[in-house]
C-alpha cells in the first residue's frame, strides 16, 4: 500500500489532479495495488478566509506519507509570492526536497522545432538554495540595516546587511547562497542518476562569468566529485544553454542547474517539449517525502470550465510512480499518454477539442488497452 497526501490547491488545480486521481483508482483496479490518499485544504480560499498557508501539524502531518501529489498553487487575488513561499518553497524547504526533477523530451508532433529529432533531457535543479532563500529586503535612508534568517535541514544561518552610502537612494536587494554540503550532495545525485541512465558526463549551467564567487564555488565541487564519480563534466552559461534548447536539444541529456535558471530553463525546455500541458515535475528528498505536481499553474482563467490539460498531473503521476518503486506503471501511465495524444485526443491548448474528463479516460483506456 502506498499512502499519498493529495493537495489540489488553487484554480485548475483540483481538476487535474482528479484526473491523476482517476489513474491510480485504474491502477489499483487492474493491477493489484492499494492507494490510500488523504486531501489537504493548502491554498488560497483558506487563506483568504483566514490568513493560514500551511500549519505546523500539516507540515508533521505531510511528513508520514510516501508522497506528495500537488496541484497548482496561485491565486490573483493575493499578492504575488505569498502563496508560492509561504506554501510551495515553504515545503520544499520543510521537507528537503533539494532535488527538483524535470524532464524535457520531444512530444512529436507537438515540439515546435523545425524537423523531427528526438530529444530526452533531464533538467535536474538544485531545490533548496541560490537565488530562491527568501533572502531579500528594501534599505532606506531611514534604515540602512537588515536581518535575515534561513532555515535549512543543513543549517540555519542568521544574517545581518548593513549599509553604509553617501546616497539618499533606497536600495532592494536578494541574496543566494551555495553551502558546500547543498552543493555537494546536489553533484552526487546528478551524477548518479545520469550513470543510472547509461551516461559518462553530464552539463552544468550557470553564470560563473558574471556571478564569479558563487558559480565559481559550484563548479569547483562539481569538478571534484565528477572525479570522485569517473564522469565527464561540460559547463554551459544559462544564456548559452537557453539558445541550445531551441537549436539542438538533442545534443544534452542530463542536465544540472541552480535553483533560478533551473526555473526559467525548465519553462522553456517545456515549450519545446510541446507546451506546459506536458510539463511535469518532481521535488525530490532521496531520503524522505518528495512532492509531485505539474508544472503549468492554476490557470484562473479557465478554472471550473472543464478544459484544463491533464496530461501533466498524469505524468506527475508516472514519476511520482518511478519513484515509488514502481517504473513498470510508470511507463504504462506514459504510455497511456501519449497513445492518447497519437489518437488525437487532446486539450484545446494542444489544438484538440477535447475536455478533461475526455482526455483523462483516452489515457486510463489505453494505458489498459481499452
């Protein structure tokens, strides 16, 4: 028995993952296994009621399951970054979930790349730390001194910006950090995995050119442990990489990132994929809970109407499957997938006319052989 916490969230979001809950109950019927899962009201309506975003029990709650399956999570209504920290970075971080996983392969005929090359790479992401630490703040004339504390499962680092200026301006900044445990343990599992895919090197992208202190950091510990590990190691600067994926996707396989590109990358390695609709991801602990969810958002402006794409919770689900031990279902998931898509039964935002209860049986029919 798996034991799923699902969090539907905001806007599309409980939609799509009833699709993915209508695959496992397809699974548990025709291939012996037993799902139990439980909901968790995470997300806008009950913070605009009552100003929670995820409480401490939730969060011990959460922790008991084998995984997470998400939804979307955004809302215009509240003000931007509130609900994407106070809830999803909030448990990546909780929960050191400092893998985010992100497949990009070639969804034929819906890549919108001239010719017709395969491609399947995988963007691994650093999760936890880089630019996303919530480690910001506004100086004024007034103020020119900050505190900023971050709490990590390696560490908890107090933090205090002060500023000395003959200006009058006011001044916002962010700040990144790269621990050497973060990065360390970020090197070994890409390397792995990509050993565990066949292959004998991997990339990494970065802007060690401009961001000399910290990127210089990371390469300096990616190259040791690529000769801890007997790989070869490419570096790439994310501009670089950017243009790559339009022009020779092919050419890449394993790919690791920090945290920001990571996010800006991935969103385009989903367009050339064949739209957000495909797009699926995983924030991954090696050790502990990992988190599922498409990738698309909550799409308001179509919530409740029936035409949300639920391909990429469906494929959430065949990794969230991979990870739980269970790669056979996963490809039998995939392969629902992209039968469906074959037999041209897909969403408006793919060209179809179909809507989301259509396209969720196409899968769960064909992955059966219905």
């Amino acid at each position: 028995m798996f034991r799923i916490a699902v969090i539907p969230g905001d806007g599309i979001g409980p939609e799509v993952v009833g699709s993915a809950i209508e695959v496992l109950n397809a699974l548990e019927e025709n291939f012996g296994l037993r799902f139990e899962t439980e909901r968790f009201d995470i997300g806008s309506e009950r913070y605009l009621k009552n100003g929670t975003l995820v409480t401490e029990e939730e969060f011990l709650s959460l922790e008991a399951y084998d995984t997470i399956l998400f939804g979307a999570i955004g809302d215009p209504r509240v003000q931007p970054g509130v609900l994407e920290k106070g809830v999803l970075l909030a448990m990546r971080a909780r929960f050191d979930q400092y893998i985010n996983l992100r497949p990009c392969r070639s969804w034929h005929p819906f890549v919108p790349l001239k010719g017709d090359a395969d491609f399947d790479i995988h963007f691994i992401r650093e999760n936890t730390e880089d630019f996303y630490m919530g480690a910001g703040g506004r100086l004024s004339p007034d103020a020119r001194k900050a505190t900023l504390s971050v709490e990590r499962r390696l560490y908890r680092a107090d933090i205090d910006v002060t500023m000395t200026t003959g200006s009058d301006d006011e001044f916002a900044f962010e700040m990144g950090l790269l621990s050497r445990k973060g990065v360390e343990r970020f090197a070994d599992y890409v390397f792995r995995f990509a050993a565990a895919r066949g292959e004998d090197r991997i990339t990494l992208v970065d802007k060690a050119n401009v961001c000399s202190s910290i990127y210089g950091f990371q390469r300096e510990l990616f190259q040791a442990k690529a000769e801890e590990h007997g790989m070869g190691l490419d570096f790439m600067f994310v501009d670089a990489m950017a243009m790559a994926l339009v022009r020779n996707p092919w050419d890449y396989h394993t790919v690791a990132v920090p945290n920001l590109f990571g996010d800006i990358l991935t969103d385009l390695g989903a367009q050339v994929s064949g739209g957000l609709g495909l797009a699926a991801s995983g924030n991954i602990n090696p050790e502990g809970v990992s988190m599922f969810e498409p990738v698309h958002g909550s799409a308001p402006d179509i919530a409740g109407k029936g035409i949300a794409n639920p391909f990429a919770a469906i494929l959430a689900t065949a990794m969230m499957l991979e990870q739980l031990g269970r790669s056979d279902l996963s490809e039998t998931v995939t392969l629902g997938v992209r039968r469906s898509m074959d037999d041209g039964i897909t969403t408006g935002d793919m060209g179809g006319s179909a809507n989301t209860a259509t396209v969720t049986k196409a899968v769960i029919d064909r992955m059966l052989d219905r």
